[in-house]
C-alpha cells in the first residue's frame, strides 16, 4: 500500500546529510515521486466519491433500493483519503525540516532563499492558471463548466504541493529566525507568499 509505505519512510528514514550520497538522493527522489503519485491518486478517488454521492442525491428515492451502505462506505473511503493525505504531509513536512537542520547554517539560508524564490514562483504560475477561471462569468455553457472543473481537479495535487511548501517555509523561517540568519532580508517577500497563499487557499 502506497500510505503505508511512504508512511514507513518518513517515519523511520533518516535524511542523509550528504546530498550528493547516490544512494540517499535515490530515495529521497523516490519517495517524492510517491508522493505526487500518492497525492494525484488520492484525489481521483475523492472526486470520484463526490461523483458518486451527488449521484445519489439526484437519483429518485424509488430509483435506489438499499444505498445506505454504500453512501457511508463512500463517505467513510473519502475521509480516509483525506486523513492519510494530512498525516503524510505533516510527516512529510517533519521529515524535510529533520534533513535541512542538520545542513551548515550558510547552507541551509541559501537552500531557503531558493525555496522561497521557487514557491513565489510556483504561486503565481498557479494564479496564473486560475484567473481566467475567477474573472470569467460562470454562467457559459455545461460543457465550459465541466471543462473548469476538470481543470481544477487536475490541479489539485499541484495545489497540495504549494501548501506544504509554504507550511515548510514558514516552519524553516522559524529555524532559521532562531538560529540567527538574516531571515528579516526576506520578510517582505515572506510576507507577501504568505498573504498570496491565505488568498489562494480561500
């Protein structure tokens, strides 16, 4: 099961501190590509259980014979989905913070400022690709409708991904606030991914 494996990982590998260690780099990078397929898996089965249950809210009562059972399998599968894709992101989240802290403090500043500089980034290409959806009336064509909500299923992974990027930012900031960097420099563009990404999230 993929849960339990990267569960497993997270729980019980240790980061290497050596990046350039073959070996470590080789799982590290596949424990990432678990994730992003973990994460795209994990919300088809979601959307897909939202298919399901808004079926049956459509249906007629006499069209459905005995569907409790399903409807609280389908409910109970969904929010498991949900729980596991927490409980990875959180163990994921420690697990990146265990392998920077044990980074040089001049290290583990540049290796901050560049994932700041990426998650800026990565926010405003996912803006980007929204807006046309916020500033566009929503009252065309079924098939327009469908095609944005495909459009943003499809990006929910990637959204995940951006969270947990920023969780991890804002948690290192702290690190490194405490061990003296210059994180003070960055505040402003801190603030600001923080601020985007709240808007974002709503």
């Amino acid at each position: 099961m993929q849960f339990q494996s990267l569960k497993e990982f997270y729980e019980t590998e240790i980061p290497q501190k050596e990046q350039d260690d073959a070996k470590a780099k080789h799982c590290s990078d596949s424990a990432e590509k678990q994730w992003q397929l973990f994460l795209k898996k994990s919300f088809i089965t979601q959307d897909l259980g939202l298919e399901f249950l808004n079926l049956i809210n459509m249906a007629k009562e006499n069209e459905i014979l005995d569907v409790k059972n399903e409807v609280y399998l389908m409910k109970n599968t969904m929010e498991n989905q949900k729980a596991e894709r927490e409980e990875l992101s959180l163990l994921r989240l420690a697990w990146q913070l265990k392998a920077t802290e044990s980074k040089p403090g001049k290290q583990q500043w540049a290796a901050f400022k560049e994932q700041l500089k990426k998650t800026s980034h990565n926010l405003k290409l996912l803006q980007e690709a929204l807006m046309p959806v916020s500033a566009l009336d929503l009252g065309g064509s079924l098939q327009f409708i469908l095609d944005l909500r495909q459009k943003w299923n499809d990006m929910k992974p990637q959204f995940q991904q951006l969270n947990d990027e920023v969780q991890y930012i804002m948690k290192e900031s702290e690190e490194l606030t405490g061990r003296g960097a210059p994180v003070k420099e960055k505040s402003q563009q801190l603030k600001d991914l923080i601020h985007f990404h709240q808007k974002k999230k709503k």
